[in-house]
C-alpha cells in the first residue's frame, strides 16, 4: 500500500472524530466515525485507538465533541458539560501524560474563551483540538528530521511496541525516524518486537512498515536478546509514554529488557518522543503511574486460553527504563544526550511546557 493510502489513524471530520479501529487490524481495516465523546474515550479505554500521541489528539477531539453536543446556554453550564468530558477522556489510560496535556490545553482554551458564551466556546475548542491534531503531524515530521542522521545506510533497528503513524497523527515517533531515514535514500530494515500480549508490533508495526514498503521482521520479545547477540541487529529506537524530568522513560512492557539486552550488547538505545512527553513534574520514572491491565489480555492468547483457568496474572502495560541505558533522546526539539536533567530542561521555554 503506497504511504498515500495508508489511511490516518485520526481525523476531524468538521462535527465528528475518524478514527482506525487498531484493535482489528491487521485482518480488518475498521474506520469508526463518531460525534460522541464517551465513544472515543471508550474506543481510547480498549486500545481502539492507542500509542501516547495518538490518544492525546483523540482526547482533545473528544472535549471539542462535548462542547459541540452541549446544549448549555450559559457559560457556566457549558463549562461543567466540558469538564465532564474531560474527567472521562483524561480518566481512560493512567501512563501517557500526552492524555492530561492534551485535555490540559483544551481546559486552558476554554478558560481563554472565558465568559464569551458557549458559542464561542464551542469554536475555541474545536480550534484548539484541531490544532493539537496538526501540531502533532508536524511534531513527527520534526522528530523524523532529527532523528534520520543516527541511521545509516545498511542498518537493521530493533523496535519494541507501536511508535508509527499508527501511535500519532503523523509518520509516528520511533518509525518517522525510520521513514525519515528511508525517504533519505538509506536502506534501512526493521526487526519489530510482536510485543506481547496486544502484540502491537506483530499486528500493527509489521503491518504499517510494510504498507509503507519497509523490510520488516517480526520476533518474539524474548529473541530480542538473541538477534543482539548475533548482530542481527545494530540500533534499537522505540517511543515513550512518558519521561521524568531525569531521562527516565516509561513505554510498552518489554521496554527495560529491550534496553538492557541493548547496554549488554554495545548497542545504541534511542528513545522518540515529542518533547510533551517529558513531565518535568515526576522527578524519576519511580514516580510515573504504570497502567495495570486485565488479567484476560495475558491469559487469554487470540481468543483462546492460554493460561490455567484462575491463575493468578501480572499485566503491567508500561515499564521503566532507566535514563543510564538510554543513549540519546529523539524530540521535535532535537536530540539530547545525558545527563539528561540537565540536557532536556535547557529546552524548556521560562513559561513551560
Ligand atoms: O498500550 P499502547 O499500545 O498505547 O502503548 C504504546 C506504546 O507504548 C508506545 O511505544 C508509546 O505510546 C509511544 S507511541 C509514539
């Protein structure tokens, strides 16, 4: 499929919210059109829609759809139908601050549009969701930029996870790296983590990568290590939900053992992420909230169970790893290096974010 006709994975349609149903994919490419809010918090809840970026833009889209469905016809009355949808959307997934920074700015535009009347409200929030939406596009196509010179032509990545234009508005994060990489006239092939137990890598990096006519090889989690020590591969570049202020970076389970196989091996560990992944308000990654998952995901397998009926289950979405085994990060606003409280802060401007 030429990268033209990889569908968006998220669109405002003027009154509604486009979106892929990620869930389905590969065997079905589902497009769900929507006007209500609670259905793109629920679609955010299911991984319907997922991958950090990707859930913020949906999440401004939905406060833009509650203003659009409220009948208030005073400013205050307005307000409170807006912040219902927010506790709704910015309540669906814990890890990924994408989620409260984009309902954070939404609430910000509406505090903006003051006591001007949920007319005017109403326009400056869809405004303002829109904006998220089309920041997000240019935000990938600026990490791509940064991000292309630490691939060589002839290199073989290692990815864990979704980071693609699946998981933003854009080309993605780790993947814009990759596409950016690509468009540049470098050969560059991709070893993707199936990622268990949504197995997003399996169903939705290998489908995206060879949609956009990528050498892609899927592997277990567990032949991650392997493909290191027979140099199968010779970078890792993987995204991020979240990073304290100390280059800690929570992502995908599987992350940590990715990125300790990598520091065994000599082998370059890149993050990517927009910089409004970066929390400066969470010290260490010890303080970032880790989404715990229903039991079923893990002990069921496709349908089918996998697991002794009632065992006991961990299902951690997310770990941490920590800013020691990560040799670069890769922003929108460039690459920086460790120690990364210093490297990373420097580029924040005197009045945030
Ligand atoms: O549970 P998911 O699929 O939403 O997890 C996604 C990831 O961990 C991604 O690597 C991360 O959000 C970065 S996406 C650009």
């Amino acid at each position: 499929m030429p990268r033209s006709q990889v569908p968006k994975t998220i669109e405002w349609l003027g009154d509604r919210v486009r979106f892929v149903d990620q869930s389905k994919l590969p065997g079905e490419l589902s497009i769900v059109e929507t006007g209500d809010y609670r259905v793109v918090a629920a679609a955010i809840a299911r991984l319907e829609v997922r991958g950090a970026p990707a859930i913020g833009v949906a999440a401004a889209l939905g406060v833009a759809l509650a203003g659009n469905a409220s009948e208030a016809t005073d400013a205050a009355a307005f307000g409170r139908d807006v912040e219902t949808a927010a506790r709704v959307l910015e309540s669906t997934r814990p890890t990924a601050v994408n989620l409260r920074w984009a309902v954070g700015r939404m609430r910000e535009a509406l505090r903006r549009a003051g006591s001007s009347g949920p007319v005017a409200a109403r326009a400056a929030l869809v405004r303002e969701a829109v904006a998220v939406l089309e920041e997000d596009r240019e935000l990938c196509r600026s990490i791509g930029e940064h991000g292309a010179p630490l691939i060589a032509d002839g290199d073989t990545v290692l990815t864990h996870c979704n980071a693609g234009s699946l998981a933003t508005a854009g080309d993605g994060t780790a993947l814009a790296v990759v596409y950016a990489a690509a468009d540049a006239g470098k050969r560059v092939r991709v070893y993707a983590d199936e990622t268990r137990p949504l197995l997003q890598g399996a169903r939705l990096t290998a489908w995206e990568l060879g949609a956009r006519g990528i050498d892609v090889t899927v592997l277990c989690d567990g032949a991650a290590a392997s493909a290191m020590a027979l140099g199968l591969v010779n970078k890792v570049i993987v995204g991020a939900d979240r990073i304290a202020a100390n280059g800690d970076v929570a992502n995908k389970v599987g992350t940590l053992s990715v990125a300790i196989a990598a520091a065994r091996h000599g082998i370059p560990f890149y993050v990517a992420a927009p910089y409004s992944t970066l929390d400066p308000a969470i010290e260490t990654g010890a303080a970032i909230p880790i989404e715990e998952r229903p039991a079923e995901e893990v002990a069921l397998c496709g349908g089918r169970r996998v697991a002794p009926e009632g065992v006991r289950v961990w299902n951690p979405a997310f770990d941490v790893t920590p800013a020691g085994l990560v040799t670069a990060i890769v922003t929108d606003r460039g690459v920086f290096r460790p120690p990364y409280r210093t490297s990373l802060l420097a580029a924040r401007p005197p009045s945030g974010p």
